[in-house]
C-alpha cells in the first residue's frame, strides 16, 4: 500500500469533499446527515451492523479514512442498504434511499468524475 504524498492526499480529499457536497444536495431533508438513533427508528442499533451517514463521511476524508473512490463509495452503498433493510418499501426513506443510490451512480460515474478532475486541474 503506497503512502501518498500530502499535496496528493489535499487533492484527493478536494475530490472527496466535492463529491460529498454533490450527493448531501440529493438529500434536502438531511436524513442521512447524521447517525440514525434509536429513539427516532426503534431497535435500529440491533438492526443495522455498519451504520453509515454524510457526518461519519464527512470525517473520515478529512482523517484520511479513504484512500480511493472506491471506498467512499461503498459507504454510501452501505448507507443505502442500512435504509433499505431497516425500513419497509413503502416508506419515504426506503424511496429517498433508492433515489439516492441512483444519483451516487451518476455522480460517481466516470464522465463525471473525469469533467470534475478537469476543472479541478
Ligand atoms: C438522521 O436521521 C433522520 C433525521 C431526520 C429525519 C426527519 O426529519 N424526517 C422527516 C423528513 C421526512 C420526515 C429522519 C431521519 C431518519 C433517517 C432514517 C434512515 C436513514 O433510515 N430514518 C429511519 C426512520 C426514522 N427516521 C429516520
């Protein structure tokens, strides 16, 4: 695993802080902001194993949690399922879920990530 430089690590964490303002504006009523607790979803914790949100996001760019885009993605997979799992089809956050997941894709595709790495050179 090779260690990056630190002027690379700044760029890849601009990339990742872009990224992550792209994907919290597709959720306006901050449901995936924060943590999910137990007193607004009952029994979430013995639930959902890996819980995942923006603010956890958020902190591990700017500790250098991630080293790829790759990862970065697999935690907003992993926030998308958690929603899935918990609550039912028919409910708001299973569909603002699946909408999300469907812009990650988007924003995470390669076209786009290839536009934002022009205009950030
Ligand atoms: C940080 O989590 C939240 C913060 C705020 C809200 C909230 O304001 N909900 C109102 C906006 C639509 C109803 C909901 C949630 C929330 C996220 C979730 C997820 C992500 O499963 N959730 C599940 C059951 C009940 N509430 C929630």
């Amino acid at each position: 695993k090779t260690t990056m430089s630190a002027s690379q690590r700044k760029a890849l964490n601009l990339v990742f802080m872009n990224l992550l303002r792209q994907l919290e504006r597709k959720d306006p009523h901050e449901i995936f902001k924060f943590p999910v607790n137990d007193i607004i979803a009952p029994g979430y914790s013995s639930v959902i194993k890996y819980p995942m949100d923006f603010s956890t996001m958020k902190n591990k760019i700017v500790t250098n949690r991630y080293d790829n885009l790759d990862e970065m993605k697999a935690d907003v997979e992993q926030m998308v399922e958690n929603c899935c799992i918990y609550n039912k089809e028919d409910t708001i956050y299973y569909q603002m879920a699946k909408k999300l997941l469907a812009s990650a894709t988007k924003i995470f595709s390669k076209d786009r990530l290839a536009s934002m790495l022009r205009s950030l050179s």
